[in-house]
C-alpha cells in the first residue's frame, strides 16, 4: 500500500526533476561565462572630464542660471553615476588667472581631481569651490588631459565641456585632437557645447571628428546631465569601433555589409544606399542614427528601408521629430522564411541580397554647409530566424519561450499530483 510519505515524497521528486530540467541550459551558461570573465578581465577604463571654468561661464542663459552652475549641477548628477569601474579624474581649464597676461591665461589648466577610482565626495567638493575666472585654453587643457590618461590599454575618453571657442591661438585645438589621434592611443575626444555659437560650434565639431568622438550642444542642464553620464557609461562600455563605408546612390553600386556597426557621411536631404545577403531562415536587424552635428530646421526625419534588388519593398522604419535635435534613430528586422523545397533537393540554399536604404529629410539654413555630410551610423546583425534550431530571439523573448511552456507543463503536472493527492487523502479520511 502507498503510504501518505511516500506518495508526498514521489510528488517533491517529480517537481525536483521538472525544476532540474529546466536549469542546465541557464546553469551551463552562468558555469561556462565565469573562467572566461575572469580571463578576459581587462584595465579598468579611464574617463577625464574637462570643464570651461573661463570668465564667459558666468553668463544666466541655462535654465535661468549661469552656465557654471548648471554644470555644477551636472557634475554632481554624473559623479553620483559613475560606474564602479570607471576611472574617472577632472582637469580644469581657465580657472585659476584673472589677468589679462596672454601668456599666463593659455597655461591655466590644471587637474582638479587626477584619474584614479573615484571619491564622489572629494570629487564633488573640488567641484563647488570652481568660479568663472579666466581664459579658455582649450588647446592646452587636451594635451594636459592626454598626457593624464597616458599609459595602458585601457579604453580613453575625454569629454570637454565649454562654452566658448579656444582663446589661445596659434595653438589650434583642432590640429592638436589630430595630432593626438595620430599617436594611435585610441584615445576619444568628446565636445560639448554649452549654448554655442556659430565658430564655438564648428571648433568643437572638428575636435571630435579628429578622433571619432561626438559632438552635442547643450542647451540645458538636464541635457548636458545625461549626456556626459551617457559618455561615462559608454567608456565602461565601449561600443564597437564602427568601420568606415561609403554608400552608394543606387543600390545596385552598394557595397555588400557583413554584421558589424559602420559609419558613413550623409549629405542633407539624400538617400544612400547599403547590401546585405540574408540565407533563408535568418533574421537581418539593421538601426541607423543620423547626427544632426550643425544647425538645422527644427523638422526633420530618418527612414531606413529593405527592398530587393527589384525595387520591392520588404519592411521599413521611421523616425520624426519637430524641435531641437542631436541624434535621431530607427531600425527594422526582416525575417527570411526557409527555402523548403531547396532544404528538400538536399542543396545549399542561395542568400537573398537586401537593399538598404538609408535617408534623411534634414533642412538647414541656407548659411549652413551641407558638406561634409551628417555622420551616419548602420548597425547590422544576421541572426537564426524565429522558429530555427538554433532560435535566439523569437519576438524579444528567444528561449524563453520553451521556459515558459516547461514551467506551465510542471504547473499543470505538478497540479494533477497534487489534486491526486488530496482526493487520496479525502478517501483515507472517510474510510476511517
């Protein structure tokens, strides 16, 4: 006769073995990715923020404050969410002479806080005693913030925040990012523009072009907040270095992509055109961002299309937007069935060539140059298709498909043992 602990004791088995299937494809994973994080651990990365403390930061223009506080206000936000990991310093530049001595002004750069871990709350204290005070030596201020981020393979950023064109020439801010990039440091310059000017703008745009930064104009204190955060947080997390591309006019002349990220240049208001072969049973994902890195119109869009050789369309995306603008993006994913009848004949199915086309409805003033163009990035991806073998991503769960259906099987088995149990349990009470 079944006793009432055995038959409890065979239930907990049951649901045990149901759990242990679930876990090994989790555990296998979680056991195989430990030696190699520790294998793979790298140098910490390093960070070095570069604050205008010039005369001009005195100026109320930034959410009815001055600039100086508003980026007070900022660094404080940023040094709250600085990742652990992240080695972070602070170089001023234009902080300390008030004189009108030229020579002096263009040496005012100094580190504020070196580069190193970070003590939030000395790093924040040496920010607060900062006053608007003298020139902008922009120039010096990068070669003083390169030589603090000298040493190691580790990923480097400078992030330059001002408000105002360097005042310190002939020494050219610009041809100094140049020279740094061409020591091949893989070192990233950042800019951004607190309510810049024409010149202002066009300064900072060359200096982050030199090493394939970015440049942002800041207009208020929550932007710049998030911006220099989102910075911050892509040095802890680098992105891959995209590979330049040049895209055609038609796509017939388009260059054939493989998964990776890509930049290119687009001229306002054009198309430009892009190749990728999908094999039946994959999925291509593609995003692409257009930098708005001049002044334009406040209306503006970004359309991303697939098309066949033939001109159909297969799938598109979109993006508008009416207002100030930094950045703008959209993405697509398109799914190719499996060729069954080639899968049958046992023959190697044949890629299918998808047509990208990227375009941009930008207007800009007419003093605005429309050349170079706008910087483009293409992010491409070809993975298995929903419903293949290998299925990592079936409409954003992937696997978790088969652990939701596992769990509900051991929810409805587990439900049949237990109700067996009770009606059991009712029997044995009424027989006695």
């Amino acid at each position: 006769m079944i006793t009432r602990k055995r038959l409890a004791t065979g239930a907990c088995a049951l649901l045990a073995a149901l759990t242990v299937g679930l876990l090994p494809a989790t555990t296998t994973a979680t056991a195989d990715s430990g030696p190699a994080a520790t294998d793979s651990a790298k140098e910490p990365p390093k960070v070095e923020l570069v604050l205008d403390v010039s005369g001009s930061m005195r100026a109320r223009d930034i959410d009815g404050q001055s600039r100086m506080s508003a980026a007070k206000q900022a660094f404080n936000e940023v040094l709250d969410a600085v990742p652990q990991e992240v080695r972070l310093g602070i170089r001023t530049l234009g902080a300390d002479y008030p004189g009108q001595d030229r020579k002096r002004g263009c040496q005012d750069t100094r580190p504020l806080y070196p580069v190193g871990p970070l003590d939030r709350t000395e790093a924040k204290t040496a920010v607060a005693t900062l006053a608007p005070t003298g020139w902008t030596p922009i120039g010096p201020a990068l070669l003083g913030a390169a030589e603090d981020l000298e040493g190691g393979d580790a990923t480097k950023r400078i992030v330059l925040i001002t408000d105002g064109e360097d005042t310190c020439a002939p020494l050219d801010p610009c041809e100094v990012a140049r020279d740094i990039a061409a020591k091949g440091i893989h070192l990233v310059i950042d800019t951004l523009g607190l309510v810049p000017d024409a010149k202002t703008r066009r300064q900072l745009m060359c200096i982050a072009e030199a090493t394939g930064g970015t440049y942002t104009s800041v207009h208020r204190t929550k932007e710049l907040s998030g911006r220099v955060r989102q910075l911050v947080d892509r040095a802890a997390d680098p992105v891959v270095t995209p590979v330049a591309t040049d895209g055609a006019e038609r796509c017939a002349d388009a260059p054939v992509l493989k998964p990776g990220l890509y930049a290119d240049r687009q001229v306002i208001g054009t198309h430009r055109w892009y190749r990728v072969d999908v094999l039946p049973g994959q999925e291509l994902r593609a995003s692409v961002s257009v930098s708005a890195d001049r002044a334009v119109n406040d209306d503006y869009g970004v359309l991303l299309r697939a098309v066949t050789l033939h001109g159909r369309e297969i799938v598109r995306g979109s993006e508008a937007g009416d207002g100030r603008t930094d950045v703008i993006s959209t993405g697509l994913r398109y799914p190719k069935k499996d060729d069954e009848e080639a899968m049958d004949d046992d023959t190697k199915p044949a890629a299918e060539p998808v047509c990208l086309q990227v375009s941009n409805s930008f207007s800009a003033p007419p003093s605005v140059k429309t050349t170079p163009g706008m910087p483009v990035e293409l992010a491409i991806d070809v993975v298995d298709g929903p419903g293949s073998a290998s299925d990592v991503a079936s409409f954003g769960l992937g696997r978790g498909w088969w652990l939701l259906g596992a769990l509900a099987l051991a929810g409805f088995l587990g439900g049949l043992v237990w109700g067996w149990l009770s009606r059991w349990r009712i029997a044995v009470w009424r027989t006695h």
